[in-house]
C-alpha cells in the first residue's frame, strides 16, 4: 500500500518466511473444495470447512510436503528471483509449507499477491538479515551497523501474543473439561445431549470469563493506553479528577485512568466494579470541549457502575453455549 502510494519502501527481513502465490495455493491446496464446481455439488462453505478442519494434524505436514514440492517446481522463477534478491525463503521447519505454519505458529508466511515481485523488481528496497537495533530522530540504526534514513517505520511482528494467549486459555478449559469428564460426550450409542450442553457451556462461559478477566491487559497492549499514574499536565489532572468525581457520585471504587493515541474514542473494561478501566483517546480530548468530554466519560463510569461488563459477558457465554451445542448437533 505505501509503495502504490509513492513512497520509497525498504523492508527490514529479520528471519525466513514461508511465500507462496494466492494462484497456487488456490490450485494445488483447498481450491476445488471451495470452488464453484464443489457448490453446484451441494459443498457449502460451511460443509467446506468442515471437511478442511477434518484432516487430522498428525497426516498434514506429509500431504503438504508433496504439495510443497510441486509449487517449488512449477514457481521456480518465483522463489530463484526471490533468493537473488537476497530475501530469505524457505517452507517451514520440515518443508511442510503454509498450512502446517499456520497450524503451528499462525505466522511467517507470506501469500503473495504483488509484493514479492516489487522487491524481486528492486522496487521495495530489502535489508536482509537485519533487525532494528536503536531508533533516533532521523531513522534507526540496524544489526549491520547501517544507519537508515525514515520518516515512517511500520512493525509488523506478528501476533505470537495473541496467538500464545488463546492457546492457554483452550488448554485450560480443555483440562477443565476433562477433569469434570464432560468431554466425553460422544459415545458408541451417539451423543449425549446432557453431557454436550455441559461442555458447550464450560467452553462457551468459561471463555467468556476468562477473556473478561484478561479485559484490561489485553485493552492498554492493544490500545496503547499509558494509565495515568501521576498526571503530569493540566488535562491529565482534570481527566482524573473528572473520573474520580463521577466514580463518587456513582458510589463505586476508583477506575484506573488511561489516554492514548488515536481516532476520537472512549471506553471502560475490567472485571468488575473494583477493577476497572476507563480510557480516552487524544482524538476525543482534542475534538470536544470539556463538557462534551465530560459527557463521555459520564458514559463510560456508568458502564462501569452498572456492571455493565459482566452482564455482556453472560450474554456472550449464552451465545457462545448456544452456537457450541448448536453446531456439534448439526455435526
């Protein structure tokens, strides 16, 4: 996007990616599955995905392995043009391409729609092995020594948090479930239907909470809130002040305060009443008078006094429940 825009990009390659063209990946992978042919045969997406889920983990590194050897041959040009570049391509740890990285780690891959060919044409510039090793006004200061010139430096460094996180929480509630033995739902005489709509609902509240629980991390790393623990400026004081005012008025504990950086915004998350935060935006701070603002945050200390959280997170543990037994009966 930025190079179709005009500007002069350099990409910084710290380690090997996995890249493969969306045309083969479409050819040789799970194309036909979703085609229009599969359709017409009474295949819909959603029976799509079920066969796709349905390979079990321990067979794909194999099947994909021959996969992965046909692309090489018939993409030759793709991957040779890539390596005189100097970017560093490979298919994973045991050759077993895309899908099995995106089974393992949900990253370091590429699909390419464009962007191999600009850096194979030297139109996106590539420093590579390198990673960034000190920033200062004028750019960053790489691995290598380099010093690179930038007016803008976008990260993109994968979601190996979020991805880790959501694996803890299935394994939790996978131990959960087998320990109150209600993953044995299905049995030689079929399902359970008692023993089901317990497990859906383990895994559809306990989701539920567990992500309400994790609401106010997950909110300040994915936001960048900086929560205002001694307020440094005059709109810093009265932002805690105003919150702190309606927080007495609504009877309820403190919330931390937090401001960040972007679009006009607000919002309030947290367990509960005793453990809440409310954060505001600069967007908002900068776009409404005090007394607008203040009518915002009057919004969000409501949501808090109103256990309005938690009452989402019930909803969402029904749905969730619903959608689980739902979906195994239909199955």
């Amino acid at each position: 996007d930025l190079w179709e825009q005009g500007a002069e990009v350099t990409m910084l390659q710290r380690s090997p990616t996995i890249v493969i063209r969306s045309e083969s990946l479409q050819k040789h992978a799970w194309g036909r599955l979703y085609s229009e042919e599969a359709l017409a045969a009474g295949i819909s997406t959603e029976k799509a995905d079920l066969m796709a889920a349905s390979w079990p983990h321990r067979l794909m590194p194999g099947i994909s392995r021959e996969m992965v050897k046909t692309i090489l041959a018939e993409d030759a040009d793709l991957y040779e043009g890539l390596k005189r570049a100097g970017f560093m391509v490979h298919m994973g740890e045991d050759d077993s391409g895309i899908h099995t990285a995106y089974m393992r780690r949900g990253s370091g891959y590429y699909i390419e729609v464009g962007a191999s060919q600009l850096i194979i044409e030297g139109k996106i510039g590539l420093r590579s092995p390198a990673e960034i090793i000190e920033l200062d006004e004028h750019g960053a200061v790489l691995s290598n020594g380099e010093h690179m010139p930038a007016d803008l430096i976008v990260c993109a460094t994968g979601y190996g948090l979020f991805i880790a996180t959501n694996l803890a929480v299935v394994l939790v509630l996978s131990v959960a479930a087998s320990l109150l033995g209600v993953n044995r739902f299905l049995t030689a005489n079929g399902l359970q239907f008692g023993t089901l709509l317990a497990f859906a609902a383990l895994m559809g509240f306990g989701g539920a909470f567990i992500s309400l629980w994790m609401s106010k991390p997950i909110a300040k790393w994915s936001t960048g809130a900086r929560v205002i623990e001694r307020p440094q400026n005059e709109l810093e004081h009265w932002l805690v002040n105003t919150v702190a005012r309606f927080a007495h008025q609504a009877n309820i504990p403190m919330p931390e305060v937090a401001i960040y950086d972007g679009e006009p915004n607000a919002f309030a998350t947290g367990p509960s009443k005793s453990n809440a935060l409310v954060a505001v935006s600069t967007g908002l701070l900068q776009m409404m008078d005090r007394r607008e603002a203040e009518a915002v945050i009057a919004h969000e200390v409501a949501h808090v006094a109103n256990g309005d959280m938690v009452t989402l997170t019930l909803i969402q543990g029904v749905v969730n429940t619903f959608v689980r037994f739902t979906r195994f009966r239909e199955d």
